[in-house]
C-alpha cells in the first residue's frame, strides 16, 4: 500500500476484490522505459527487446517487447522488464527475484503510480549498485527455498519463495547457493570521475 485513501479504519472488505481504475499505473510503462534508457546509457550493459525473453515474466498479454539489460560483467545482476496488459510491469533480476509494480492493484491496496514507481526505480537501484544478493537453500527433504535481499543506506528488503528442488538444483550451479551480485560496470568510468 502506498496511497491513502482509506484512513486509520482501514479498507472495506469488498475492496479486496475490486479493481475500478487500473488506468492509474499507465505512467509506469513509460516511466520504466525511461530509467531502462538511462541505465543503457550510463553502464556497459546489453540491450535485447523481444517477445520470448523470459518466459515466466510473459505468461500473461503484453503490450509491448520485454527489455532485458545484460551487464558486460557476469558476476552483475540481468534485469528483465515486461510490460502488461494490466497495466503493469513485472521484472526479473538476477536469477529468480521476480517482483510486479504494482504488486496487486486492488482498490484496497491503494497503490499509485507514483509510488510504484518510486518502488521499481529503488529496486533497479540496488540492482545496478551490487546490494543485491539471492541464495537457494535445499533442505535434505522437502520444497527449496529462493531467499533474496536488496539493500541501501536507506533501508533493506528481504523476502523467499518456496521453488522445485529441481529447479534449485539446476540454478545452485554446481554447488555454487549464494549470488552476490556485483555492481554494474560503467560505460565509460573516466566520465563518472568529472562528474
């Protein structure tokens, strides 16, 4: 939630269910692929656009070709964005984290574009910075878990999922559970030092 409509009582129960202005997160594709534009511009990354780049990401209609950034530096995070139909955009980082600006949508949640935007920016953020780490915990008997954390001066966010073994073992890499991901590397670093 980061609107604040509803005052201290708080939503009523209908509108958990209720979804009466989806229009509000318009701003959000083009917001997105803006900062998508400078992260090109700034750091030495790939740039692919396309239908196909993720399929998890592109399970639902799409309005537009998903971007994936790819740094130049292997031991940095990807970033892939996909653009709904909700509307709403829902990006991968790294191997697993998957995360949707806005995270529901629902009148109860109150989330405007604002807010989510500020949301992705700071997410992509610490992407971009290396504060980014995700690990894969298999347990000798049941579910795996992805754990991932995202931290700034500012404040730290942590979170999990349970996945498939087999999926967590195809990801561990040989062994390898914790990715600490580094920065991105800059386009061109005797620029960053005039500034």
């Amino acid at each position: 939630m980061n609107g604040t409509k509803w005052g201290i009582e708080g939503p009523p129960p209908e509108a958990y269910s209720r979804i009466t202005d989806s229009e509000r997160f318009e701003p959000l594709h083009d917001a997105a692929l803006a900062h998508l534009d400078r992260l090109q511009l700034r750091f030495d990354v790939e740039r692919v656009e396309g239908y196909g780049l993720d399929q998890d990401l592109e399970q639902v209609s799409l309005t537009r070709p998903s971007v994936r950034l790819t740094p130049a530096d292997p031991s940095a995070a990807p970033i892939v964005v996909a653009f709904t139909g909700f509307p709403a955009v829902v990006m991968r980082c790294g191997l697993l984290l998957v995360l949707g600006f806005p995270e529901c949508g629902c009148d109860a949640c109150d989330e405007t574009s604002e807010g989510e935007l500020q949301r992705l920016v700071e997410v992509m953020d610490d992407v971009v910075g290396g504060r980014f780490r995700e690990s894969i915990r298999i347990p000798f008997l049941g579910d795996a878990e992805q754990q991932w954390e995202l931290r700034s001066s500012a404040r730290q966010t942590r979170g999990g999922v349970r996945i498939a073994r087999s999926r967590a073992r195809a990801l561990a890499r040989g062994g390898s559970r914790t990715f600490e991901w580094s920065p991105w590397p800059l386009r061109n670093p005797s620029e960053e030092l005039r500034r």
